[in-house]
C-alpha cells in the first residue's frame, strides 16, 4: 500500500509543486537536524536544506520504494549534500572538521523529539539504541565518518589511532550497527521496516 | 572476480565505502572490484542501508519560521519555474515578503528600457495618479530573462565541473539562479500587470511592480534607488480604495538595486496603486510620508 509520502513523491514526479510544499513542512525539520549536525554556518545550512528537497523535487522519478522509505531517501540525500559541502569547505578553507566532535549520539536523543511523524520517530528511537550499545571508540568512529565526513585517514589523524585500528572500529561498528537494527527491527515488528 | 583487488580485502572496506570514508585511491580500487563482483554488490548495498539508517541518530531540529517560509518559496518558486506549463495555484491567503533587497545579485535587470518620467506629486498624490500604465508583460523581456536563466545554468554547471574548488563561485551561482527563477516564475504568468514606478526624487529612481494576477506574486524591480537614512527604511503599499495595505519593507544594495517579491491576494479591481514611502525602520501600520515612488493602475 502506497504511504502518504510515497504519493508526494509520486505527484512531485509528475510535476505538481505542491507535492513539494507538503513533503518539505514534514521533513523540513528532520532534513535541518541531519544538515545542522553536519554543518555549523547558517548560510550553508540553509541553502543545503534548499537544495536536499530540490534535489528531490528533481529525482523524484528516480525514487524506488521497494530500496527504502522516502524519509530514509530524503536524508541519504540531505547527508550527501551536505559531505559535499563539508569537504568543500574543509577543502577551500582547511578548517577543522565543521561536524560534531564525537559527542554521544544517545545523549541527543534525551533533548526531546519535536513531534515529527511517528514512524521517523520509532525509527530514531531504534537507531539511537542500537549505537547506544556500540563500544565508544566504535560510536565515534562511525559518527567521525557519518556526520563528520572524515576518511578513515582523517580519523586516525584526528584520534591519534593506528589507521588499522580505526578500519577495524569503522568496519566492526557498521557490522554491529546492522544486526543491532535487525534485532531491534525485529522486535518493534512493522515499524522497523525501512 | 577480482579487478586488481582480492575479494577478501575489498570485503574488509565494503563498511568504510557505504560510509564515504575511503579515500580516493582506495576507493576507486574497491570500486573497481564491487562492479564485477555480485557477493560484494549485495552486501554493500545492505551496510549502504545500515549506514543511510545513521541519519535517524540526529535530532529533528525545526526551522526557524522566517527561514522556513525563505526556502519553501524558493523551492515553490524554483519548482514553478521548472515546469513548461504549470496548473494555478491556489490563492495564497497572507503576505508573505521573500526578501528586502537581493545580495550577491548579478543583476543586469532584463526588463524592457525604461525612460524615467519625474512627476511631482503633493501630498494627495495617493489616489490622483490617473493614468494606466499597467500592460502585459512583453515577449521580450521574458525572452531576455530566459536566455539569462540558461546562460546562468551553464555557468552553474560549469562551476559544478570544477569539483568543489570553486565553492564560491559556485554559491553565488546557485543563488542567482535561484533568485532568478523565482523572478521568472513570478513573470510569466499569462496576465501579469506591469506598473512603472515613477519617481518623485530628483535622484530618479526607477520601479516597476509586476503582479501575476493568477499567482497574486508581486514582484518589484528597482534601479538608483538611494539608502534611506539611518534607522529608516523604504515600505511598499498596495493601494485600494479604501485602504493602504503594506507590502512589505525593503532596503536597497548599495548600488541601489532592489529585488523584493511577495505574495498577497488582492481582487483584479481593487489596486488603485502601488507606492513607496520612506518610514521608520520595521515600518509603519500605516504610511507617514508622501510617496517617493508611485504608480497608478
């Protein structure tokens, strides 16, 4: 059965800008916490979150249900648009990485959750769990590469870590991550599908 | 299987790949083995799936109110614009002002030459202005504003090719494109009215207010127009006759340009005018100075 944001996306596809409007006021505030994560300066914030749904009005043909939520492919969008301007600008300016420093995803998720649509939430809840039991050194390496858009050269770089030990973290972390959610999914039953 | 890299290695950094770690070199080589290897197709397409799940870990964070309304008529605008033809709208029920003065503008203005015309008005100028001056928006300038709008996404996909070095470049770009487009998309319009702003300054300054009946989008271009003084600002007014509706405040560049768009739905018969008055910063309810630029429909 197709979803509500399935029929946006389908009407986008079409050509009816309105489909736009309403797929931007849902996700408008999930697609600015990605960017925002990921991303310091207003002005680049905002014209990410411009173009995460542009993006989208524009490929909105191309969207395939049967590869994942239309959330989940509006923030693989957002975080791609917004590695491209975190290295751009770590490219032109040679600044210190623009994302987190490796504070606790889980701790975020105690801030409160501004009433966005209820199966985004359960899914954040899911998410959020599953790092929750990472070991720390995993959960950093993953946010370091995630939301920081460092390579695993940077990693090492910024740790002070053997670029070994962190392809060892990175690759055991995104493992345990899967099954997490796979277990988690599993038993939160329907709403762990994506 | 292999494409210069052993299974067994490209396996170990199928994770750093799904996470756009890897780097370039690297990349390329696993790259290179995944493409001819169905085993590691399968299973990068799942850690892609696990690591798209990683964006969920964020805390929604919603948009300001003026930034939210900012982008979404961009992207209503961009998207209008994308269309050959598109259905109308429905009738927006508020003002909505997109912006002052435009920043970053390359602006060349593509509008039709404009020969100033300096009247004088006194302080019943309001409701005097006799003469039409609206038309219907001339192929040319749509033309013109087309043939720019096309040169600006070449130059943006010129800039794109550079890979990221020219981010500057790139933004401003991007901006004008989509500052343009908005323009456009607000220009267009099978019954835009066309109002020339004529000056009561010596210094001449220059408008025209174009108002997409269909989309009720107005849209005021100006050229020379002087900074107000200090903790002043300009406000533009939607004249019926029976009130003075505020359009909204507007500063110019500092070259004078002024690009404001708004929204606001207003019956085909009712604007008697359209004028600017110099008012405290914020504006005012209503005007407290004579118009400094005015049209009559």
């Amino acid at each position: 059965m197709e979803s509500e944001d399935e029929a946006l996306v389908r009407r986008m596809a079409a050509g009816d800008d309105q489909a736009l409007g309403v797929l931007y006021d849902r996700w408008q505030a999930v697609v600015h916490g990605v960017v925002s994560r990921m991303l310091r300066q207003p002005d680049d914030v905002e014209d990410v979150v411009e173009e995460t749904f542009w993006q989208a009005w524009r490929q909105a043909s191309r969207f395939d249900r049967t590869r994942g939520a239309v959330q989940t492919w509006l923030l693989t969008i957002a975080r791609s648009r917004a590695l491209d301007r975190v290295r751009a600008l770590r490219r032109r300016r040679e600044e210190p990485l623009e994302g987190d420093d490796g504070q606790v995803v889980a701790q975020q998720a105690a801030e409160g959750d501004p009433g966005q649509d209820a199966e985004a939430s359960e899914r954040r809840t899911i998410v959020v769990a599953a790092l929750s039991g990472l070991p720390p050194e995993q959960r950093e390496a993953l946010e370091l590469g995630y939301f920081g858009g460092l390579s695993q050269t940077e990693i090492a770089e910024r740790t002070g870590q053997p670029l070994g030990t962190v392809k060892t973290r990175m690759r055991l972390a995104l493992q345990k991550l899967r099954s997490q959610l796979q277990v988690l999914g599993s038993d939160a039953g329907e709403g762990g599908s994506g | 299987m292999s494409d210069g890299m052993a299974h067994d290695q490209a396996r170990e950094a199928l994770e750093a790949l799904a996470l756009d770690a890897l780097d370039a070199s690297e990349r390329d080589a696993v790259m290179a083995h995944v493409a001819s290897c169905a085993i590691c197709q399968a299973e990068l397409a799942a850690l892609e799936n696990t690591a798209s799940e990683l964006a969920y870990a964020a805390t929604p964070l919603p948009l300001p109110a003026a930034q939210r309304d900012r982008i979404r008529a961009r992207l209503m605008a961009r998207a209008a614009a994308d269309h050959g033809s598109r259905e109308p709208r429905a009738a927006a029920t508020s003002l909505r002002v997109e912006s002052g003065s435009a920043p970053a503008r390359t602006d060349a203005t593509p509008l039709r030459p404009y020969t100033p015309v300096r009247r004088r008005f006194g302080p019943a100028a309001w409701m005097a202005m006799a003469a039409g001056l609206v038309a219907i928006l001339g192929v040319g300038a749509f033309l013109n504003a087309s043939r720019e709008r096309a040169a600006l996404r070449e130059a943006l996909q010129a800039a794109r090719a550079a890979n990221g070095t020219q981010l500057a470049a790139l933004d401003s770009l991007r901006s004008a494109l989509a500052t343009r487009e908005g323009m456009i998309a607000n220009l267009i319009g099978p019954q835009v009215a066309v109002m020339t702003l004529a000056s009561t300054d010596p210094a001449s300054p220059t408008g025209r207010m174009f108002w997409d009946q269909q989309r009720n989008a107005w849209t005021f271009v100006a050229h020379r127009v002087p900074m107000p003084k200090s903790g002043r600002t300009y406000q533009m007014w939607l004249v019926t006759p029976t009130a003075k509706i505020s359009a909204g405040t507007f500063m110019p560049s500092p070259d004078g340009e002024v690009m404001m768009q708004a929204t606001y739905a207003l019956p085909k018969d009712s604007l008697a005018a359209v004028a600017v008055t110099d008012e405290p910063m914020g504006g005012s309810p209503q005007p407290t100075t004579a118009p400094m630029m005015v049209a009559a429909k």
